[in-house]
C-alpha cells in the first residue's frame, strides 16, 4: 500500500522550484528548526538564507526522484542542486560576494524533514564534504579558512 506524502511537503518542494519565498513560509512551523553541521536557523534565518541564494543564482533548480516516507512524520528527497552565480551572494553573517559568473552543482544528498500539524517542523541536510554554503563558496573560488 502506498503512504501519501503530505501536501505540506509537496508545497514546500514546489516553493523551492520556484524561489517563491512566501510559499515555503507557509509551510513552515513558527518554531520550525533548520539544522546545519554549524547551527540550527530558526524560520526567519533560513527564509533570509534561501532568499539570498536565489537573489545570488537566479537560476538555482533542484531535482529530485521521490519523495520517501521514512515513518512517523520523517521524510527525505535526494537532492541534486545548482545555479550559476550571477547576482550578488549576501549571505546573513557573511560579506556580499559579487557574481562571479561560475556554475555550482552540490553533489546529489539527502535532506530530511519533520511534518507535524500540516507543518515543517525540521529540515535538516545531511552534512557532507562539499554540501552547502561551504561548497557553493569553494565552487564560485571564495578563499575560506581549513576545516
């Protein structure tokens, strides 16, 4: 029998093809948490860092071959995503970076998301070697500090 994937999900995956920020609020928890291998962004923040990543890739897509179920309100998409560097970058905490006109592609990972109340209540991509922003800024040739 096959689960039905919550249309709060897929909404937020339409949002994210599309950059259209208030959609992908929509779907979010008031007390939604983004974990990264650095820090946890509360809704706000990580609405600030997706708009500063269209806003820097205007064309940035993703690709995905499912949804997978993954039981008790766990989900994971297999992402593979990337753009070409041709706005200004103004990640929150970090200065402006000016197009550089160079094309980024992050390698093919997961990220896993909480639903709860028809909400996002956790997203949270799996860290790896060359995953987001680290990768992005090595791609586009921004100097950054060892590991």
């Amino acid at each position: 029998m096959a689960k039905t994937i919550p249309a709060v999900l897929l909404e937020y995956v339409d949002g994210l093809r599309t950059h259209d920020i208030k959609k992908i609020a929509g779907t979010m928890a008031d007390d939604l948490k983004f974990i990264t291998a650095i820090r946890i962004l509360d809704k706000e923040p990580a609405l600030k860092m997706l708009t500063a990543l269209y806003t820097g890739f205007p064309d940035w897509n993703y690709k995905y071959k499912e949804v997978e179920d993954r039981g008790q309100g766990n989900y994971a998409i297999k992402w593979d995503q990337g753009g070409t560097h041709t706005g200004t970058w103004a990640m929150p905490g970090m200065d402006p970076i000016a197009p550089t006109g160079r094309k980024v592609r992050i390698p093919e990972h997961y990220f896993y998301y909480r639903v709860a109340n028809d909400k996002l209540t956790i997203i949270f991509p799996e860290p790896f070697v060359g995953g987001a922003p680290r990768g992005i800024l090595e791609q586009i040739g921004v100097e950054l500090p060892p590991i």
